[in-house]
C-alpha cells in the first residue's frame, strides 16, 4: 500500500515533500515527482546535506555578508585609527552599513 503521507525528499533540492499528495511539483525548485514511481523523489537528506545545499543557493549573498562584513570592519577600524570618528565620519560609515545590508537583501531576493 502506498503511503499518502510519505516523508521522501526531492532528489534535486531536497525540500520535504510530506502532505504534498502523490505527485506534483516541488515548490521549492519545481522537480516533478511521484511518490507511485519513485520519480523526482531522493532519500532523505542530513543536516550536513541540508547546510551544503543552502549555502549553495545562497553562495553569492553568503560571500556578500562575509566580505562587505569583512570590508566595513577594517573602514571602523581605519576611522578609528585617523580619528575621522566624529559625528561626520559615523554617519558615513552608518551609509556604508545601510547600503550594504540594502545590497544583501537585493542578492538575497534575487536568489529565491
């Protein structure tokens, strides 16, 4: 007997596809599958797996935080070390930090 409540993965994204009926299309990438056949439908997937598959969706908007992250700390700590730490020199380094969180979540809505 088939079980309607099946708890396999989709073999490209693996995304759940518990209560999702027999067959149908995943809404996470769109893979068909098929519970009767087995199509479209993988084992399910670790943790690892899950964290490896996410950072590969989101690789560009991951290096994105790390680097522009990265750039912004040595800006602070090069006002700092110039003393351009007045009222000035924060509110160019609060624009810096707004423009790239703006970047980020461009990348990010991009990549969904």
């Amino acid at each position: 007997m088939l079980d309607l409540e099946a708890t396999d993965t989709c073999s490209n994204c693996g995304y759940e596809l518990t209560g999702l009926g027999l067959r149908g299309q995943c809404p996470e990438c769109g893979q068909y599958f098929d519970h009767a056949t087995h199509e479209g439908v993988g084992e399910p997937i670790t943790p690892t797996d899950r964290t490896r598959l996410w950072l590969d969706k989101h690789l560009r908007t991951t290096t994105i935080a790390v680097v522009g992250g990265l750039m912004l700390l040595a800006i602070l700590v090069l006002m700092l070390a110039a003393n351009i730490a007045g009222p000035t020199g924060f509110s160019i380094f609060a624009v810096l930090v707004v423009a790239w969180l703006l970047i980020l979540v461009a990348s990010y809505f991009e990549e969904t």
